[in-house]
C-alpha cells in the first residue's frame, strides 16, 4: 500500500498564512472563514495525496512535548508570539474539530510531536508499504536519512533530499523556529568550517549533547511508549471508511464540499 502521512498543524497553519488575505477580504464571519480553511485544507491533502497515488493518509497531530521543555523550558516559546490571538482561535478550532472526525486516520500521543509519530509509524510500516511524508519541517528530514522507501515533499510539492548532517547541524546552528540557540557565531555558512576542527566540536560538547537530546527523534525519552501505540494503531480501510463516513450526518449537513472530494479520492465509496 501506498500511504501519505501528513503534518497536519504545519499544513494547516502553512495553508491559513497563505490565505490569510483572501480569507478577510471574502469571509466575515467566524463560521465563514472556518468552513473555508476546512475545506481548502481537504482539498490540498487530497490533491497532494492522490497526486502521489497514495491509497491511504495518516495525520499526525502535535501535543504538548514536556520532556524537551524538561530540558529547555524555552523550547517552543517564541512560536507564536507575533500571531494575532483571533488567528490562531480559527486555526486550533479547526484542528480541534479534524480531530474529532472519527472517519479519518489520525494519530496524537501526548508528549508527543507530530514528527516523532511519523519517524515511529515510518519505521513499522516502510518495509511492507512505500510510505510519502508531507511536512515543511526540517526534523522530518531525520526520517528519510533513517529509512528506506520513502519521500518526504514539502507543502509546495518539492521533494526534499536526504541530509545526513542535519542533526549536527541544527545543534551547532540552532534552530529559530524551535528557539534553540546554537553555537554563538556559527551559522549556516561557517557550519562546515566549524565541524571540520575536533577541537571545536571537544570544546562545544555540552551545548551540542544538550542541544541532541531535545532535537534528535531517536532520544524521545517516551519512545517505547509510542511504539506500542503505533504497534496497535491499525489504518482504517475504504470499507470502515465508507460506513462510518456515510454515517456521520452532520459532518455530510455542514461540509458537502469536503464529503465529494474524500468520495473521489475513496472512490468505492
């Protein structure tokens, strides 16, 4: 099978800021511009998913990572903090009610990033199934560097090559939108440089061990747990798909855009 896993919250944000003009300029109501980034959010997972001949898609929902904040309580904090309080209502009310649909592949664990689920759903089901990643962040590289048979596109639907530095890299550079600092005065450009000496590397190893334990995905301190819930995680096939989906009456009531194009990509149903 052919599965398309998607990084919902970065899709949905991505997509939001993008039609964050168009949005106020055509929707006035709170409802109105909910209805249209829900949709125009369907839309693009489906496009992008049949695009890729995918048979099926997962969405992979953030929580809260406590662990990494154990480690850096300034992990995350800067995320938000220049985006209009409204906004972000209007985006976490429709991830909130995705979520809820319980006709649709998702997983959310607490404790839990929406790349660390992929990297451990990526890692039981690569060998049997070609698997496609969808997210425009750069700590889902670390899954296609770590395994075979699957491609990893961004929101644009460029593909994105390995990386086989990147975790060095990003302990040694930082990382702005996680707000982990770096190596003060080492960046992109004089990363390469700065590796290329042992003594550098000898020198920084607290802040570069410090900075791996909260960005590489392998070192999750809850990673056993994960993977007995994706162990028991089954996809649900088009036939459950179609029954509970025909079943869900006020989802079919309000969003009739969306039901025609999920009836076109499970097109048995």
């Amino acid at each position: 099978m052919k599965i398309a896993v998607f990084d919902i919250s970065n899709f949905l944000f991505i997509d939001f800021y993008i039609n964050k003009k168009k949005i106020e300029e055509n929707f006035s109501t709170k409802e109105k511009k909910f209805n249209f980034l829900f949709n125009n959010f369907f839309h693009n997972i489906l496009f992008l998913s049949s695009f890729n001949n995918c048979e099926n898609f997962v969405l992979a929902f953030d929580s809260e990572c406590k662990f990494r904040k154990e480690i850096y309580p300034l992990y995350k904090a800067k995320r938000n903090e220049d985006k209009n309080k409204e906004d972000l209502e209007l985006i976490y009310s429709v991830l909130n009610y995705i979520y809820s649909l319980n006709f649709l592949n998702k997983l959310k664990i607490d404790n839990c990033e929406a790349d660390d689920i992929a990297y451990y759903f990526v890692e039981k089901n690569h060998k049997e199934n070609e698997i496609v990643l969808f997210s425009n962040d750069k700590d889902w590289i670390q899954i296609i560097n770590d395994f075979d048979n699957v491609k990893l596109f961004n929101s644009k639907r460029v593909l994105i090559e390995k990386e086989e530095k990147i975790l060095l890299k990003k302990a040694i550079v930082g990382d702005k939108s996680d707000n982990i600092k770096g190596i003060k005065g080492i960046g992109e450009k004089r990363f390469e440089n700065f590796i290329s000496n042992q003594e550098n590397l000898e020198k920084n190893k607290e802040i570069i061990e410090k900075n791996l334990e909260i960005i590489d995905i392998k070192k999750h301190k809850e990673k056993e747990k994960i993977k007995k819930i994706i162990n028991e995680f089954s996809l649900l096939n088009k036939e459950e798909i179609k029954n509970i989906f025909h079943n869900n009456k006020e989802f079919l009531l309000y969003y009739i855009e969306t039901f025609d194009l999920l009836q076109k990509f499970y097109n048995k149903i």
